[in-house]
C-alpha cells in the first residue's frame, strides 16, 4: 500500500512539474494575462462595477466562481476538523482548579469533592491556565470591541481600500479567539456557542450561492449582479457594487465563524471542556 501510495505521488508531481514548462515566465509582459486580462480590469473595473478597489472587483466579480469555491474550502476545513477532532464522550476529570475571586487563591479539588461550579465567589480555572491577570482581562474587554467595529469597516470598505470579505472575517474571528484567550474557553462558548459558528459558517457560504442562484431566478447568468438593479432600485453598474459588497458579507461570516469553530475544537481536542 505504501509502495503504491509512493508511485502515485511521484507520478503525480513529475506530471504537475512537467507542467510548469508549458507556463509562462514570472512577470512576462507577453503572457496571455499580462496582455490581455489585466488591460481590461486595469482599465474597466470601475467603469463595469463602480468599485475603486481593482483586486476587490476581480475577486468578487469577475472572478467569482473561484471565490465562492474558495469560501467553499475553508467551510469544509471547519467541517472536517470537527468530524475528526471533536468528542462528545464526557468524561469527569479527576480534579478540578479554582480560584477565588477576591483573594486569587488557587484551590484543587479532587474526585469526589464538593465543587463551586456555580459560586459566585470562585472561577473555575483549566489545568493549563494563564495565571489570573487583570490587566490582561480588562485591557482585552476595552480593545475587542475596536477590533470587531475595524473588522466590520474591512469588510464594508473593502470596495474602496485594501480589505474584504476574507481579512474583516480573520479579524473578526481573531476577536473572539482574543476572548477566549484572555479569559477562558467556556465562557466564549457561553457566548458564542459551536453550534452558532456553525449555523454562521454554513450563512455565509449560503449567502454568497444563494446571491448567484437569485440572479438566475432574476433571468441572468449566476453570479450577474446586473440582474439584482431591479431589487436594489439601482443601476447595473450599481448593482454589480452592490452585489460585490452582499457576497463579501458572506465571506466575512464564513471566515469567522470557520475561524472561531476551528479554534474551539483544536485547542480543547475536541471536548470543549478546557481551552488553551
């Protein structure tokens, strides 16, 4: 099985190395994309979609097929670490730490003792713990919600200056892992549970095929945001801008959720119990 598995990946990278000859060479003026596609969106973009932002247009617009299905992969990324790595077996652990609130005294509860789990006066604390820091807690209280509302302007303004879809949903979803870092697993997933980021992720996947299913019910090809101008009570060219701006939302949803997801099953091996 191993000399078989060995032959196939040989065959299979001589062939993708052969390949490579046939391409052109790195920045070559000749090549069929320097001469011919990056003329047009270089000089078009704006003109067809009304977005100032030639890499946002390409990705959104004239190459949308590949973003959706780049959407698509980092879905099912999330998918597969979850049917591999997560665990709803629950298992008692032998002891558990606390710390008290007020004094920060860490105690350790064995098997079979009474635990604080809903006292006020004591936190519950994972056995690979980041000493109690408070300047750490509040300083991350007061810059998360920063992060979120720049992420937000990423994705928004992704039409206008370097941003999108893709880099708002990692700073969005670098947000929440800051929360869960700063403070503990369980009381993010008390806030964001799984079953949220998942319902989120398989959104914004939805949001952006279902954008390219209504233009065809709309009577245009799939993803032809022209078709949307009667909706928005715009112009084409609007309505291509539009269109760009709905799918990036999707994008940015999936992201972080995949993101928040990934993280919660990686750093608590799939149980949920204790993070990082």
């Amino acid at each position: 099985m191993k000399a078989i598995a060995f032959i196939t990946v040989v065959l299979c990278g001589s062939l993708i190395m052969f390949g490579t000859f046939e391409f052109p060479d790195w920045g070559d003026p000749q090549s069929p994309a320097s001469r011919h596609l990056s003329p047009y969106f270089i000089e078009q973009s704006l003109a067809d979609t009304a977005v100032p932002n030639i890499v946002t247009a390409v990705l959104a617009d004239y190459r949308g097929f590949d973003t959706m299905f780049e959407t698509t992969v980092i879905f099912a990324a999330g998918l597969a670490c979850f049917f591999l790595l997560r665990t709803f077996t629950k298992k008692t652990r032998n002891e558990r730490l606390y710390r008290h609130s007020s004094t920060g005294i860490i105690i350790n509860i064995k098997k079979g003792g009474k635990r604080p789990d809903d006292s006020s006066k004591f936190e519950r604390i994972d056995s690979l713990w980041t000493p109690y820091d408070l300047i750490i807690k509040t300083t991350c209280r007061l810059i998360i919600p920063s992060i979120q509302l720049f992420a937000l302007y990423v994705i928004a303004h992704g039409h206008h200056s370097p941003g999108g879809g893709f880099q708002g949903g990692v700073i969005l979803g670098a947000s929440i892992i800051l929360l869960a870092i700063s403070n503990d697993l369980r009381s993010t997933l008390r806030r964001m549970s799984e079953k949220a980021s998942a319902i989120m992720a398989a959104a914004g996947v939805l949001i952006y095929v279902g954008t390219g299913i209504l233009c065809l019910l709309l009577g245009a090809a799939f993803l032809d945001y022209e078709a949307l101008a009667p909706l928005l009570q715009s112009s084409r060219i609007m309505a291509r801008s539009h269109g760009i701006l709905i799918v990036e939302m999707g994008v940015g949803l999936a992201v972080m959720a995949v993101m928040i997801w990934l993280y919660y099953n990686i750093s608590s091996a799939g149980k949920h119990d204790e993070g990082l």
